[in-house]
C-alpha cells in the first residue's frame, strides 16, 4: 500500500500508546481483536498481512491530515522540536474494550510493567494463536473476565488494579454496555460515561477517548506532561497554581482539569496529538540523558 501521508510506523508503534506490539526483524507483529497483523514500513509503502487497506487506514489513523494538525499545534519552539523529532506519528485507534482495560492497568507503571500485565492476561484468559512460528494470545473480553475472580486477575501482576478491572468487566456485562456507542457522545459526555467505571480517573478516561475514541482534544497528563507543562508552558498559569503543583508529585482534580483547559485553549482541537508529541519527546530525551 503507497502512503499519501506523512506517517512513520515505528515512532507511531513506540510511543506508548499500545502496549501489545513487538518487533520481530523488520517486521511488526500485533494483535487487534481476533487479528493477529503483520506490517512494516519501507520508505512511502506500508506491506501488511491478515488485514485489509481500510483496517490498516482506520487503526493507523491515516485519515488524519497531520500536515493541518501539525500547522494547528505548532505554537512554540518546543512542540516545534517534538513534531520535528518524531514527524509522521499518527495516533492510533484502539479497540475500546482493550484500551480501557490497558490504561486502568496503567495507572503508576512503567511501559514494560503494562506490557507484562497485559501479556499475563492474555495467556490466562485470551486464545492462542500462532503466526509465522510465533504464539500471540487475543486479548480477553470484558465477558472473559467478568467470569474471573480477581485472585486470579492478581496472579497475572496486577495488584490493586485487578479489583478495578473486574469490576468494569462486570460492570460492562451487567448493564450490557456498548463501548463502541461513547464514540458518538461528546468528548465531555463520552468522558462522564467512562468516569463512572471502578479504576478508571481523568487521566485513564482522557486516554481511552484519545486513543480509541477518536476524542483528539482529549489531553491525558502523567507524570511526564506534568513536567512539559511545569518546564516549558508555566507562564500560562498563575504563580500560586505552579507552586502547588510544583509542591506535590500527582496533580489534584482541579489541577488537572486546569492543564487540560489550558491545553485545549492553547493547542486547539488537536490538543490530544500535541499531547503525544510532548509525552514521547519529554520521555526519550529524559532517558536517553540518563543513560
């Protein structure tokens, strides 16, 4: 498939977004529902097996015209470096289902610890499948694991975070809620939907609506956009609201709230790509320092 746009598979693929990719030669191996994709990246053509152009379209977010989103974002030196850093990563659009379940997984880990809970969970509860020699597993549904126990959920790494996972599992069955139908909602709406789940707060509802909900001013803030926001945008708020959030290492509601507003003011409707360029450059340019 040629590309009409400016897309870079690797950058999209590492920017800790999704969590059950790998890279096996040049090729990427990932699993998306009961698919199991293969794809890699010469120059302008994507090759790709086990799914059509239009899935590879849609999950890629190919659709997206980067070049106005970048033109929209680029307000200041910085996000200018990211966008320049990484150019070509486009946000891509998760299963529901399987994005929730990762982010309430998230909450306070590392992206190798997210990765090993969601691979436990899957070779416990998913399918086995076998590609090119390699066994993957499909993520299990919200069904699979509502029928669990959160003994087991615990033995797959999850700790206090399997309560939470169960009961949205359960939640989801119970009151057979349609994930997919949050899409239509606005994003405020789609985000007081997602807010009512066990486990699930601002940062985990901002990152289901961004990377699986197409929600693109959704602006998810950890610990690594807290500091973006503290090192290089500080003089958009007042003094006193620096300070406190200088002074504590999670953020509150309100302050949270206060960078998302902000966020969506400054960077516009695209405030969620400015959001992943900011997280992935503040991130490997942290790490690599370190090393």
């Amino acid at each position: 498939m040629k590309l009409n746009v400016n897309f870079d598979l690797d950058s999209s693929l590492c920017c800790g977004q999704v969590f059950r990719w790998k890279k096996i030669g040049d090729w990427w191996y990932g699993v998306v529902g009961e698919n199991i994709i293969k794809i890699r990246q010469i120059n302008k053509e994507l090759e790709f097996k086990n799914v059509n152009e239009d899935f590879v379209r849609q999950y890629f977010g190919l659709n997206d015209n980067l070049e106005e989103i970048k033109c929209q974002i680029s307000k200041d030196d910085y996000i200018r470096a990211a966008l320049s850093r990484f150019d070509g990563l486009h946000l891509v659009r998760q299963l529901p289902w399987e994005c929730l379940s990762s982010f309430i997984c998230a909450t306070y880990k590392s992206i190798a610890a997210i990765e090993s809970m969601l691979r436990n969970l899957s070779e416990m509860y998913g399918e086995q499948k076998v590609v090119d020699g390699y066994t993957f597993f499909t993520f299990p549904t919200a069904e699979k694991l509502a029928l669990s126990d959160v003994t087991g959920l615990q033995k797959c790494g999850l700790g206090y975070r399997a309560k939470y996972l169960h009961a949205t599992a359960k939640k989801i069955c119970n009151e057979k809620i349609d994930l997919d139908a949050l899409k239509t909602l606005t994003y405020l709406e789609a985000r007081k939907k997602l807010l009512s789940f066990p486990g699930v707060g601002l940062k985990v509802a901002d990152c289901v609506l961004l990377f699986s909900m197409g929600k693109l001013e959704a602006f998810p803030v950890d610990v690594w956009v807290k500091r973006v926001i503290l090192r290089h945008y500080s003089n958009n708020f007042p003094e006193e609201t620096i300070k406190k959030m200088l002074s504590h290492e999670s953020l509150t509601n309100g302050e949270y709230e206060k960078i998302g507003d902000f966020a969506r003011s400054y960077f516009g409707c695209y405030a969620g790509y400015a959001q992943e360029y900011l997280y992935h450059y503040e991130r490997t340019k942290t790490l690599k320092s370190s090393q």
